[in-house]
C-alpha cells in the first residue's frame, strides 16, 4: 500500500485559511460558515443587511469563531473587487471562497415575464461570475501557497434535470453556472485554483418553503421528488458540510470543474 505525502488529518485541515463566504447569511451559507469556523478559519460574510449579518456574526463569535462581515452584494465589478478587498485586509490574504446566493421566480414560460427571468440569471449566474472574476484576480496578485487556492459555488441538480413547476429560470441559470465552472476549471488548472460545485436536492431555506408546505403545487411537487431520492428523504444544510470540506480541503487538489451533486441519489434514479 502506497503512503500519502499528507495524513488523513492534515488532508482535511483547513484552518487558518482565510475564507470569504458570499451569501454567508443564506440557510447554506450560514451553516457553512458556522462548520468552517469550527474547523478554525479566518471567516469574511459577505450579505445584504446589518442584522442579518450581526445575527449570524454573533453566533460565530459565541462558537470562538473568528469573523468579520461586509454588507455589500457582488452586483457590480466594483462591489465584488471592494468584498475581495474586504477580506485581503482583514486577515491579509484570501485562500478560499464560497459564494451561495440566488433567488427563483416559479412561472411558466407563458405566464412568466422578461423581467423576471433576467433577475433569475442576474442573481444566479451574473453574481456568481463577478465574484469568481474579483477572487481569480487577487489569487492571481498573491504569493502562491503551498496550497491550492479553492472556490466552491452552489448550483443544483436543476442544472441537470427540469421540474413541471415553473422552473425554466431557475433551470437555466444553474446550467449556465455549471458551464462557468467547467470553462474556469481549464482556465485556473495551471495557475493553481480549483473551482467546483455542490448541486443539492431541496434543503430548507427562503427559496424552497413553498416545497415543504402541505398545500399544492407544494405538496405534489415534494412528493414527486421523494419518489426519486433512493436513500429516501430531503436534505438538509448538514447533509453538505462535508462535500463542502472536502471541496475546500487538499483532499480535493486533483478534482476541479466538477459539479458534486448531494442529493441522496436523486441524480441517479
């Protein structure tokens, strides 16, 4: 049996890294940020509103976590370039990066105005790419690690499989990040930053409440999708922890480009 350069343990380490979350106020990005802390990163939360930021600030600092936060969207060049910044003061370099934000319009296509898909792709996909341009430059200004640096995005196994429910939107834009992923993976590969993706099922938060109601289309729709997830139930934030870990750990240094979709089995059924 070959022995590995690196332990189990140190495989796995992250801590000391800075890492920048994006939407780190979200049900994802909060969890994400309380699990990264515990593992003993150097925390920036990017987010929309003070209190939400405070709130989820406080708990961080209650868990000994180290955070700072920034209440900014990365809607224009300027404001991704001033979030980077943001974190490169705070603890003087930038190692990781998670950007979870996003927003759907349930429609169909009859029904649904231009509008409303544009703010769907603004939101999902538009971001996204600022912030992977604003990170990609300041990785590219800093002394290179030992480590690699990492960016992990959240898409969806909608960017895989459509729903009847009104999702072209939705469906599109997470194709489209599935696409940037890829397409940045070949331009990074050399330069030593890795990009990948977490493609959940349905996870409790602000964008899938209507899915865990009890009255329609809710009700159906989370029916329909329970009959395709082998292991037999929705996830939760917890069930992505530990993709996320590995995405941004050193285990993962040969895998980039890639969509990890955990979804209990759903995108293999």
């Amino acid at each position: 049996m070959g022995s590995s350069s690196k332990g189990l343990t140190d495989l796995f380490d992250i801590s000391d890294r800075s890492v920048l979350i994006i939407g780190g106020c979200g049900a994802f990005g909060s969890a994400s940020a309380k699990a990264l802390a515990s593992a003993g990163c150097k925390l920036t939360l990017a987010d929309r509103g003070k209190q939400k930021l405070n709130k989820v600030s406080t708990e961080i600092k209650a868990l000994g976590g180290e955070v700072t936060t920034i209440n900014i969207w990365p809607d224009t060049e300027s404001n991704a370039e001033t979030i980077i910044r943001s974190a490169v003061n705070n603890y003087g370099t930038l190692d990781l990066m998670l950007v979870t934000l996003g927003t759907n319009s349930v429609a169909h296509i009859e029904g649904q105005n231009f509008n409303d898909w544009r703010n769907v792709m603004t939101a999902n996909l538009d971001y996204y790419w600022l912030a992977c341009q604003a990170a990609g430059r300041q990785f590219a200004k800093q002394t290179k690690s030992k480590n690699r640096n990492k960016i992990v995005v959240m898409s969806s196994t909608r960017g895989r499989h459509g729903l009847p429910n009104g999702y072209s939107s939705y469906c599109a834009s997470k194709s489209g990040l599935d696409g940037m992923v890829r397409a940045l993976a070949c331009e990074w590969g050399s330069k030593g930053i890795n990009i990948n993706a977490i493609g959940p099922t349905v996870f409790p938060s602000s964008l899938s409440d209507w899915m865990f109601s009890d009255k329609e289309p809710g009700k159906s729709a989370r029916e329909r999708m329970l009959d395709r997830v082998p292991i037999g139930r929705l996830s939760s934030t917890d069930d992505l922890i530990g993709g996320l870990i590995y995405l941004l750990s050193s285990a993962s240094d040969y895998v980039t480009g890639q969509t990890i979709y955990i979804d209990g089995g759903y995108t293999a059924n």
